[in-house]
C-alpha cells in the first residue's frame, strides 16, 4: 500500500494545493491502491518525512534541509519520496504495468514542458497566496508565511499585489495561459497534451486549474481565466474529472 502526504486544510478530506494534486493525480491515472494521510503545513512535516525516511528536496541558505509535500512512502518496497515529478518517476518505474505518467521518450519533453510552465507563469504564482491563506488550517497560516518568506528572501505578504500591478500579474498569466493553449493546439486533437492520452504534464496544468475552480468561487477572475482559450481549461478539467478521487 502507497501513503500518500498531502496537506490538512479547512475543507477536510479536500485536495487544494497545485502540487499534492499533480500526485494525486498521477496515483489515480495508474490505479494504484493508496491512501491519503492529512498532514498540517507546519514542522508536522519535517517530522513526517524524517520518520517515513523521505528524503528533503531542497535546501535552505544556512544549508539546512527542506522537506516538502508531495510525499509517498510505497510499504512494498519500503521506498519514501517527495516532489511531484521524482514521484511520477518512481511509480512509471516501480509500477511497469499501468498506465505510464512519461509514454516512452517523453520524460525529456514533459520535464521541459514543466520548466517552461514555471517560467511562463512568472509572479502570477503570487495571486494564489490569499486563497491558500483562507484553505490553511488557521494555525497553519504563520508558518506558511514565515516559510515562504524565508525562500523568496523578503516578506511574502509584502510581495502580495494590489492595483496596477495585480491586474498585470492577471494579465500575465491570462497570456501564459494562451501560450499554454497553442502548445495543446499542435496536439493533433483532444483535451491532452499528447492528444487523446493524460500524461504526467496535464496533470501538472490539472493540478492548477483544480486549484482555480476551489478559488473561483470568490473571485470572479478565477472563473473567467477557466472560460479563457474557447473553453480549453473547462474542457481539459472535465477530462482529468476521472482521476480526482480523493482516498
């Protein structure tokens, strides 16, 4: 059995976060059997991945370790690992028998697809932070500050647009997303990036738009952003709607 981490929120027993989704995701598409245990966004998960022997992903500039969710530990072979894409990596390769998150020859591509994703995307991240301050489980939302102001190197709530420059960041990521859109238009059909199969980057944009139909209800600019591109986001989150099972 497969324990997959994912972060506690308001909504119990609801996914939210882009990147524990992408995981989530990619659990599903292969069916494999797995269940979910909430951790909360806080030193809750540094624990947890020191005690399951989940490696960290990063590090922080005084050289300590930094753990992160998404995070696995698969019992049969009593392997832990965190970050989206080396997870992805390690069910295509543990798991030969199901669906494959990278067809053959394409992990290359679909890396590439993600780092050009984050670089499109810029500091548009930013507008998800005050839905993700609401989602947070209220003890957990100074930690998420602190955390993240302490990667970015400056105070994240003063990084927080408004005016001006908060319709640019819209504006942004409206056109990352119409670049996006003619990337999917070369697909020769259908809703995915590879045509008529999911593959491990739509769920990466899957994780995303999943996050902006939780956020469009209160915000009117999340609802419109999935309306953009003839409906290319609607249609792409109704195709991944098979593999959003929460267990």
């Amino acid at each position: 059995m497969i324990t997959f981490y994912d972060f506690a929120s308001t909504v119990p027993g609801k996914t939210f976060n882009p990147n524990t989704w992408k995981t989530r995701y990619s659990l599903n598409y292969k069916q494999l059997p797995y269940k979910t245990e909430w951790v909360e966004y806080n030193e809750e998960i540094e624990r947890v991945c020191k005690k399951m022997g989940i490696p960290p992903t990063s590090k922080r500039q005084d050289g300590s370790d930094v753990y992160t969710l998404p995070a696995i530990y698969d019992d049969s072979t009593k392997t832990g690992v965190a970050d989206s894409l080396l997870i992805a990596a390690y069910l295509d390769k543990t798991y030969p028998n199901t669906p494959k998150l990278f067809p053959v020859g394409t992990e290359a591509l679909q890396t590439a697809f993600v780092d050009a994703l984050r670089s499109k995307l810029g500091s548009s991240w930013l507008l998800l932070v005050p839905v993700i301050l609401k989602l947070l489980l209220p003890s957990n939302v100074d930690f998420f500050v602190r955390a993240r102001s302490a990667e970015l190197g400056k105070p994240l709530l003063d990084l927080l647009a408004v005016g001006e420059e908060q319709e640019a960041q819209w504006k942004n990521l409206k056109a990352a997303l119409s670049t996006m859109d003619a990337w999917y238009q070369k697909n020769g059909g259908g809703p995915f990036i590879m045509g008529y199969t999911p593959s491990f980057a739509d769920f990466v944009v899957g994780g995303f738009l999943s996050f902006a139909r939780a956020a469009g209800k209160n915000i009117p600019e999340w609802r419109d952003l999935l309306e953009s591109d003839n409906g290319r986001w609607k249609k792409l989150g109704e195709a991944l709607e098979k593999y959003e099972a929460v267990v």
